[in-house]
C-alpha cells in the first residue's frame, strides 16, 4: 500500500508539471481573483435568491461567456479527458 501512495503522490507531481495543468491553474486563478466575475457571481446569486428568473438568465449568460470562463471551460473539459485517459491506463487489470 505504501508503494502505492508513493508512486500517487509522484505521478500527482508529473502532472502538476504539465503545460496543461499548469495552464488550468493560471487560469482558474485569474478567474478566482476576477472583480468582474467576482461582481457577476454576486448578482447571479441575488437575482436568484429573489426569484427574478429574467435577469438571472441575463447575468448566467454573461458569466458564461466571460472570456476567462469560457476559456477555463475548455481547459477542464481538457483535464477531465486527460485524467481519464490515466485512470484507464492505471485501472487496466
């Protein structure tokens, strides 16, 4: 069991060095520290909360057209698919 954590934890490193990850974070974290996003999050939340369905929709939109957003989209779509390539390879008996 302890091999297994080892090589977990060794692997885990490989890929935090990988283009891909490395530009998944960059960019979640642009998104995370976005006033913009920040502020839409907030409205969409409010907007939901008073059940005002028109502008909650308008706001949701926007948000997911943001360009960060859409960008950070695609690159989880893109990790999602890598890592389960390497849970395939890791789970093949």
């Amino acid at each position: 069991m302890n091999n297994s954590i080892e090589i977990a934890k060794e692997l885990k490193k490989e890929l935090d060095q990988l283009p891909l990850f490395i530009e998944y974070k960059r960019v979640k974290s642009l998104a995370e520290s976005n006033l913009e996003i920040k502020e839409l999050k907030a409205s969409i939340a409010k907007a939901k909360a008073t059940h005002n369905e028109t502008l909650h929709s308008e706001l949701l939109a926007k948000y997911n057209n943001h360009p960060l957003i859409v960008n950070l989209n695609s690159l989880e779509i893109e990790l999602a698919s890598y890592l389960k390539q390497i849970s395939e390879i890791v789970n093949k008996k």
